[in-house]
C-alpha cells in the first residue's frame, strides 16, 4: 500500500473550499482540514460516486502532515479498499492516492452540503455525531 507523504499539499476546489471554510467559521470543525478528512471519510463509508469530480483548480488547505498519522492511515486503506470494492484498479504511487482522496473529499463535501443546508452548527454537530456513532 502506497502511503501518502506527509509533506504533501492538500488542497480542495473552489466550492468546496468556501464550505469547508463556512463551516469552520461555524465552530462545526476547528479547522478545515477536520471538515476535509471527515468528508472523505464520510464519502468511503457510503461509496460515493466520484466518478463526476475533476481534477480542477484548487485550493491549498494544509500539508498532510498535519493530520493523525492514524487518521491518514485509515484513508488511505479506505482508498484502497473502496477501489477493490468497485473493481477498479488500485492506486500506484502516493500522488495518486492523494488525487483519489481529494475526489472522496469533495464528493462527501458536496453530499454533506445537500445534507445539511438550512441547519444551523448545533444541528450539523448533532448530525455529526449521529453518523459518526453508525445508527
């Protein structure tokens, strides 16, 4: 499994990344990279369709070092797996597993945004925390 180098940039499309900073600025996440991971990993779990995110211009949030070295783990054999699960090929260098990432990050951002429109913090946070406890 190829891992992805901490000193790599992540970094997200426009919309994308004026919701992950609407929602920090919320007090939903303390930082957008919380919001980031959380959306991929959100994204994995309910194998969604990412085929339709391209590789557009984007927008650096943080160097991955900064998250988990557990968390990263997780998602990175969450890509993985998910790209077993959809027989498609697995992913041959880090860059790629970053670029797969990022796809799983924007589509559970878009999903999320759907999901949560007109809720204000409190109620995005009680939802967070419904998905998070797998009800």
């Amino acid at each position: 499994m190829k891992r992805i180098n901490p000193r790599a940039v992540i970094s997200s499309n426009v919309e994308a990344n004026g919701y992950l900073k609407l929602l920090k600025n919320n007090g939903v996440f303390e930082h957008m990279i919380d919001g980031y991971m959380f959306a991929a990993a959100y994204a994995i779990k309910n194998n969604l369709d990412v085929s339709s995110i391209l590789s557009s211009k984007r927008q650096d949030i943080a160097f991955m070092e900064v998250v988990d070295d557990k968390v990263r783990l997780a998602l990175e054999a969450g890509i993985y797996a998910i790209c077993k699960l959809n027989n498609q090929p697995q992913p041959t260098d880090e860059r790629e597993v970053l670029e797969i990432l990022t796809r799983y990050a924007e589509a559970g951002l878009m999903s999320l945004k759907q999901r949560w429109e007109g809720k204000v913090s409190t109620q995005i946070q009680d939802d967070i925390r419904k998905i998070i406890s797998f009800e």
